[in-house]
C-alpha cells in the first residue's frame, strides 16, 4: 500500500496533502481568532438576554463590552475577509475582461486595498494612543477601553499584513491564489 492510498479504502489513490507553509498557517489563524470574537459577541449578547429575561439581573457594562467587542470583531473580520477575497465584490468590469486584465485589476485592487487599510491602521493606532492618554474607562466596572481598541489595532495590523501577502501571491505567484480557490477580486 502506498502512501497516498487510504487505509481504509485500498486500491483508492488520493493526492498527497498539501503542507501549509508558515504563510497559510497565519492566515488560518487570523481567521480562526475571527471566529472566535464572533463566538464571543454572540456568547455575550445571549448571556445578558438570558440574565435578563429569567433572573431580571443585568451585567454591569454589558452594553460597553458588547459595542467594544463588536468594534475588535469589525476589524477582525476585515482581515479575515481580506485574503480570501470572500466579501462581498462588484466585478463587472473584471468578468469582462481578458484574463491577462483581469489579472492586471486584482493587482491593482489589491493595492489600494492596502493603502486603504493601512492608513486606516495608522489612524487607528492614533485613536488607541488617545483613548490611553484620556483614561476613557466603560460606565460601571471603570474598565479602561483602550485594551479593547489595540486588540481592534491588532486585527487591522493583521489585514494589513494578509493583503500584503495577497499582493505578494497576486504578483509573483498568481497560481497559488488560484489553486487556493481565492477569490481574486477585490
């Protein structure tokens, strides 16, 4: 028996899986840590509705964390989304045109993609900067809000660093994008 046969099916040959370089294994991360805040938004929301609803006790700052979580989840799901090409995108211009355009467009796209996002990761390192110099802290428990806006920080950081790695594939390897089955318009 091969190793590319299936033990438990013989004579059935299957390709060899593909070892995912340490590229692949940090986008996967960034988007399981994405998945995660969503669990943890959805988690919070139904544990304030449920203490509510049956005990009538509210969580102190409920509302705070959960507009706090919901800002990390923003960001977060921004480089999630902005490897795989998986938001929501007007191609049709893209769809019409020859696939050696096409591919001159997904680079072009990228690009400002990343000079978009990184400015928008610049400004919001600013705004982590001030809430930290404002001591701005949530209504009940004084929690400080700027840990919650560098962990926004760090999931736009991390998009940035995804679209780089897009940009990258688009121009030097534009196969691995498309073997990936990534959606290659922004």
């Amino acid at each position: 028996m091969t190793v590319q046969q299936e033990v438990n099916e013989p004579g059935v040959a299957r390709p060899p899986a593909r070892h995912k370089n340490l590229m692949d294994r940090f986008i996967d991360s960034i988007e399981l840590i994405a998945a995660a805040f969503v669990g943890i938004v959805a988690l919070n929301t139904f544990v304030a509705i449920f203490m509510r609803k049956f005990f009538a006790v509210t969580i102190p700052d409920y509302y705070d964390i959960g507009r706090l979580l919901l800002g990390i989840l923003i960001f977060w799901g921004i480089a999630a989304t902005s490897y795989r090409g998986s938001h929501i995108t007007v191609d049709l211009v893209w769809a019409n045109a020859r696939p050696r355009h096409q591919r001159w467009i997904d680079v072009f796209a990228t690009l400002v993609l990343l000079f978009v996002v990184t400015v928008q990761t610049i400004t919001l390192f600013d705004k982590v900067q001030t809430t930290y110099q404002d001591n701005v802290m949530t209504y009940d428990l004084r929690l400080p809000n700027w840990p919650f806006f560098a962990i926004a920080w760090i999931g736009d950081v991390s998009a940035v660093l995804l679209i780089a790695i897009r940009s990258y594939r688009l121009t030097c390897y534009p196969d691995d994008i498309h073997d990936a089955h990534v959606k290659t318009v922004e």
